[in-house]
C-alpha cells in the first residue's frame, strides 16, 4: 500500500470511531491535530509519517470513546499491519497514542520527538479561540452551567464528589487550559501556546467583566 492509500484508509477508520462524538473529539480536532503537528514538524523535525498517523489515531483508544481500550490498541495494530507500516513503526506509533492519551497526557512525557510533537499539538488544541470553543461545546454538551463564582477547587474534591460537583466552564480553564502552557515539549508549541495562552486571559478578564455587569458601572 503506498502511502497516500494508508492516509485514506486510516482517515477512514478514525472516521469510524469519532463519527457521533459530541463532546469535543471530533473529526476536525483529529484534522487540526494532524495539520498543526505537521506544522510543528517543520520547525522541529522528526518522521513525518509516523506524525501524521499518530496524530489521526491519537483519540482512538481513548476511554471515553471506546469501551475497551485493550480491544482499540489491538484493532489499531492490525490496521497499521494491515496498511504495510513495518512493525517496529506499528509499536512506535501505539507508543505515542498511549503516552498522548494517558490521563489526558498527565504521565510521563513522551520519549520521542514524534510523541512529543503530537502531544503539543493535542494540547494546544485545547487552549486559544478553538480551546474556548471547544470547552463550552463540551460544557454545553454535559449540561455545566457557565461560571459559578464560588467554585471549590477540583483539587480538593475525590472524583466521585466532582461528578456530583463539577466545574463550570470557566472552571476548566483553571483546573486544565491555563496549565497547558507550561506543559508544552517543544520549541515551536511553547512560542505558539504563549499567545493561544495571552488569548484566554482576554477572554476571562472580559467574561469575568460581563458577568458582573460593564466595567463602565464599576467605579
Ligand atoms: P484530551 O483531548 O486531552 O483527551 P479531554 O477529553 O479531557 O481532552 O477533553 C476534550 C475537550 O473537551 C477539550 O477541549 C477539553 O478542554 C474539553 N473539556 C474536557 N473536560 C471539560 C470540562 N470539565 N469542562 C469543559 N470542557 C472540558
Ligand atoms: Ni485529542
């Protein structure tokens, strides 16, 4: 299979498993993904096409959307096989979705500069005007009201009282998307995770504002 025919079939199995998800790994993450880890890929190397299969499988054994994780690294394995990808790039690229999707990427760093690009560009995904967007689409979608003033920090809940309890939107911005800016790899993703970052902090000053009514009243 030639490499044009293994992108295609690929795309078309990502295409399989994220089709009906509504709650912000969609298709067009998955695409942003490839597109920005190719863009890192320029500016910081590395074998462009372990990226750009990573970067398309990165969500697809993710727990929230398949119901077992063992069974989505074994169909992702035959796949790779079966588009003629030579074994040790198979382990390498199971590699990098493991460390990607690894508690939404809290372990250990990826090892490789593949691995490391991909997970920038997850990150950075979720953080600037697409992060904002995506944040409310999946508040909206879990029915999280949008901001509550007296918020207790997630920190000092369990997991169970943070289901009964969770964030607001706004919430998740201090609990994850204003972390990610520290937690980039690269070079490349640090210079454009800083203005994503810059980006988000406009954004609360203004909603933080709004919300209290205009900064016009306050005297
Ligand atoms: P990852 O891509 O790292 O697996 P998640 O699955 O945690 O990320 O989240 C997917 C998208 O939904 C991200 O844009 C993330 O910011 C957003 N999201 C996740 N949890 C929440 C939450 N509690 N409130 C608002 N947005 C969230
Ligand atoms: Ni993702």
């Amino acid at each position: 299979m030639n490499e044009q025919e293994r992108v295609k079939t690929v795309e078309k199995f990502v295409c399989s498993v994220l089709k009906d998800d509504r709650t912000g790994h969609d298709l067009e993450h998955v695409f942003r993904v490839r597109r920005l880890s190719l863009h890192l890929a320029v500016h910081e190397g590395g074998n462009r096409d372990i990226i750009e299969l990573s970067a398309l499988l990165h969500d697809c054994a993710d727990p929230k959307l398949v119901s077992s994780e063992e069974e989505a690294y074994k169909r992702i394995d035959e796949l790779l096989r079966a588009c003629d990808v030579p074994p040790n790039d198979v382990n390498h690229i199971i590699h990098i979705i493991k460390s990607v999707s690894f508690k939404g990427g809290n372990g250990e760093p990826p090892s490789t500069i593949e691995g490391k690009i991909v997970q920038d560009a997850d990150r950075l995904d979720a953080i600037g005007a697409i992060g904002i967007a995506r944040a409310f689409t999946y508040g909206g979608a879990k029915g999280h009201v949008l901001f509550k003033e007296d918020e207790i920090p997630r920190t000092v809940m369990t997991e169970d009282e943070y289901h009964q309890n969770p964030s607001s939107v706004i919430g998740h911005f201090y609990e994850k998307l204003l972390l990610l800016k520290e937690k980039m790899n690269t070079k490349k993703a640090i210079e454009l995770a800083t203005d994503r970052h810059r980006f988000m902090m406009e954004f609360l000053e203004k909603f933080k504002e709004e919300w209290n009514g205009t900064n016009e009243d306050v005297n």
